[in-house]
C-alpha cells in the first residue's frame, strides 16, 4: 500500500484534510499527518517509509529526501517551490511537483487587502488616495498575475503586465498594457505587484534603481519571496523618498527597523499569508493528493518542475 505523508508546520483546514483523505483512501492508499512539528527530527522519521509527501512552506532539504528511502514523489500544496531541494530529488529520482494555480486568487485578494491599507492610511481617519486611475504594474504574470489584473480592472485601475512567458498579444488579449521589461514596469505604475519566483536569477532583482524609477507616491506590494529584494536598497529608497511606501506577507530581514524608522509607510502580515484562506487551503490540498494518485495510477507527470 502506498503511503502519502501531509508535513505541515501550517496545517491544513480540516475541511481540506477530509478532502484529501478521500482522494487518497479511494485510491487504495493511506494518508498520513505529521502537523505542527516543532523539532526537525520528527520529520525525519516521518518521512522514513512513505512513498509520497506533501508540503506547504516546509523545508524539504536534502537531509529530508535521505532520509526517505522510499519517497517517489514530494508535491509543494503551492505554486513556489523553492523549499524543495530540486537537485537531490532530481539524483534521488524524485518527482516534484507544484500545484500551479490553486492559490492564486487568495494571493490576489491579499495583495489588494495591503495595498487598500496603504492607501487609506491604515485606517488611521486621516484622508487617503484612491486607487481610480493608477497604473497597476504586475512583475510575473501568470495565474496570480492574471487574477490582480481582474481585480485591478474593478478598481478601475489602468493594468500593465510584464513577464518573460508574456507577449504584446498576449497582453492585449488580456486587456493590459504589455510592460517591455522591468524598466518600463517600474517607471510606467504607481502600484507594483511582485509575483516572481525566489531563485538565484531573481535574488536582490528589486533594487534602488528601479524602486526609485517609480512615479510619485508609489506603492510596493511583495507577496511573493522577500529574497526579491534588496533590504538594504530599501531602506534607501524609503529614507530618500517620504512618497515611497512597501507591503509585504514575507516581511524583510530589517522588519523591526524600518516598522521604526517609517511608520505608516510600511506594513507586513504577522507570517506568508498569500495563501491562508480556507478556500486556497483546500483546493491545493486537494489538487496535491489528486495529482499524487494520477502519478502512481496513471504515469501523470504534467505539473513536475525537476
């Protein structure tokens, strides 16, 4: 009988656990929980003989695929999967995979839940701006990219996009305006959305220069890697311009300092909370155990990233 292990320091909503069990016990298998383990050791033995594994933001590092002499596949419940060393899975012949798109509107609507924040000044009964009319720039435009373009578009919001996998027509078929590279993002929209992947091509890519290419009373919304950026650029570019204000579910290194240095102009969620709504959790959930029994039944690789 295959063993499926769902490691999770955040679990799962519990709605979302009884969906997967079923999709896993209807195929036969059976699912384990390993929850809100403190101690890396418990993973480790977790791990020891189950065939698959389903994280969320849990370090899956090489220690961790060693020590699973069994392991066949491991699926992150998420679209990012830099928690997953790659290399070792890869030498190991281990599947990875992705749940590309579960997520996505959750992300979005957060995105939206800072930035009205910063717009309207925290709430603070102090007149705000509002977001009719501004540029809406969106670096990485894909499933997270398309739902804040529908979003943004309610707001009345003009939308730019800009993404290697993206093309003029693409964009206008999409109905925004196609960005010609970070550059022309950056000194285009008022309101940035970063959606990019945390890797080494994109490590510190969100720099002086183009922060401060922004037009006036700029907006930075970061729900993706906080590795994107340049924490000390940052702290630069906040000191240099009172117009310039950031908003992040993965808070910065320096979090403390510049919560202390720019109040108001700054504001983090209490963890990565992209994806923390019931919904997101249990469509991901799901999605992960589906694609985990179409891989042992059927050979379907179709969302693996190694």
């Amino acid at each position: 009988m295959k063993k499926v292990l769902v490691a999770t320091v955040k679990p799962f909503a519990s709605e979302a656990i009884g969906r997967m069990r079923a999709v896993v016990e209807a195929a036969g298998y059976e699912l384990r929980l390993l929850e809100k383990y403190s101690d890396k050791a418990e993973l480790l033995a977790a791990v020891a003989d189950v065939h698959a594994l389903i994280v969320r933001s849990d370090q899956c590092d090489a220690e961790v695929l060693n020590a699973a002499s069994e392991l066949e596949i491991v699926v992150r419940a998420g679209a990012g999967y830099d928690n997953i060393d790659i290399e070792t899975a890869s030498k190991k012949g281990i599947v990875v995979m992705n749940t590309p798109g579960q997520n996505s509107n959750a992300v979005a609507e957060l995105t939206f839940a800072l930035l009205l924040y910063l717009v309207r000044n925290g709430f603070n009964g102090n007149a705000g701006t509002e977001l009719l009319g501004k540029t809406f720039g969106i670096m990485g435009y894909g499933n997270i990219g398309m739902h804040l373009a529908r979003i943004a578009k309610g707001f009345g919001m003009d939308v730019m996009g800009c993404s290697p996998t993206l093309s003029p027509e693409q964009a206008t078929e999409q109905g925004i305006r196609y960005a010609d590279g970070p550059i022309d993002l950056f000194s285009s929209s008022q309101v940035v959305s970063l959606n990019i992947p945390g890797n080494r091509d994109t490590r510190g890519i969100i720099n002086r220069e183009l922060m401060m290419m922004m037009p006036k009373c700029a907006i930075l919304v970061n729900t993706a890697r906080k590795e994107i950026i340049n924490e000390a650029d940052l702290e630069k570019v906040l000191e240099e311009r009172e117009d310039f204000r950031y908003a992040a579910d993965v808070a910065p290194d320096n979090r403390e300092l510049l919560e202390k240095r720019f109040p108001g102009r700054v504001v983090f969620t209490a963890r990565k909370m992209g994806a923390q709504t019931d919904e997101a959790n249990i469509n991901a959930g799901t999605a992960a155990t589906s694609q985990i029994v179409a891989f042992f039944q059927k050979g379907d690789a179709t969302f693996q990233v190694n």
